[in-house]
C-alpha cells in the first residue's frame, strides 16, 4: 500500500499502522455508522457483539482488530459508551479509507443507480457498507492489503448465527422482510431482554444456593 491513511482515535489522530498495535496481522471491520446517524447500523452491531472476548486470543496469534467508520470520533464513543463495548475503534471521517474500501457512497453514486459493492455494480441502500478489510505489516514496516469480503460473506464472523443453525428453526428469516436480517436489534432494544436478564438472575442465585448448600 502506498497510500497513508490517518485515523481519529479516542486519543487523537492514528495511523493505519498504529492499529496493527505492535502486531504484523490486521482485521479491519467496516462497521455501518455514517455522520449524524443516530447509533450504529443493528447488523453491524450484531456482530460488534462478538468481538470483545476474542481480541486476547487473536492478539495471541499476532492479529489486531478494530473497527472503523466514517462517522466522527464523538460519535463513535458515545454509541460505544452506551453498547458496553472495548475494542479498538477508530473515525475515517477525515479520510478516504471508506470509499477506496468502497464502503462508502456518495449520495450522487446513489442518486445515479449502482454503487461498486461486493465486487460489483449494484444498488445499495444506505450511503454506508458492512466489510471486512485484512492487512500484514512485514519487517520493514510495509502493508499491504490481503484481503476483504463483504455482505453475506461476513456471516462467518457472527458467532451467533453458528448456534442458530444448529438449532432445529435455524434463522428463521425466510420471508423475512424488507431484508433476511431485519430481525436484528440492538442488544439493548430485544422485548425479551428483561427476560432474558431475570433468567440469568435466578441460575446465578440458584448457583449460589447450590456452592452454600
């Protein structure tokens, strides 16, 4: 890679390679949250979900993760804030990152029909995109760019979906619509979460019965 692309962190600016944090493998999400949108995009979210608990492991193996949006870096913090979430995640608002990864459109691009999305010309409906971006830093300091997948191809990262393919509904999203996904919620928006926490509540209590007993 040629280019340089410069990042704002919650800390000041940061380069692509300050994201790889001392490591030489790096896995970039390009996470839906556009400027002045309200939260982050409830797929994207979906999988932002799965993150936390894997980053001591890959970090293990020598790959860094962070995710990256166009939206500003006080937007991103506040909407991380309230989603409880800890790994790395940077603005490419001041940058091009976005649109040469082409996760980005501009409202003309749209206003015009396709976008190039997913290795192809298509519409899209939202000025922003889910991806995945990989780079690897060698010894002199060089990145180059790997690899990227995009769309339906990011399912292999949603740890969730795994469960529920083993389950006899599976997904349960034929027919779904306007789109497969549209069941999805922000975690903190599910009817069933205070159910959800209760039963946590009481297998907890149970549990502490248990260890007095």
């Amino acid at each position: 890679m040629e280019k340089q692309y410069t990042f704002d962190g919650p800390r000041g600016p940061v380069s692509l390679g300050e994201l790889f944090a001392k490591r030489s493998q790096l896995i970039v999400y390009h996470f839906m949250f556009g400027p002045g949108w309200k939260e982050g995009c409830p797929s994207c979210s979906f999988l932002a979900d799965h993150l936390d608990g894997m980053l001591v492991h890959l970090a293990d193996r020598d790959v860094s993760l962070a995710a990256v949006s166009r939206a500003p870096i006080q937007e991103i913090e506040d909407f991380r804030k309230r989603m409880g979430w800890r790994f790395p995640w940077a603005s490419s608002h001041r940058s091009d990152f976005n649109r040469d990864y082409h996760v980005s459109f501009t409202p003309e691009e749209r206003v015009n029909g396709a976008v190039y999305y997913n290795y192809g010309a298509s519409e899209f409906p939202s000025d922003e995109a889910p991806g995945a971006s990989v780079f690897y830093r060698n010894a002199q300091g060089e990145i180059f760019h790997t690899y990227s997948t995009y769309a339906r191809g990011l399912d292999i990262l949603l740890g969730a979906y795994n469960f529920l393919d083993l389950s006899p509904k599976g997904r349960s999203e034929e027919g779904m619509t306007p789109y497969p996904m549209a069941w999805v919620r922000h975690h903190d928006r599910y009817a069933e979460t205070v159910g959800v926490k209760s039963e946590m509540k009481t297998a907890a209590s149970c549990c502490a019965e248990g260890e007095h007993a």
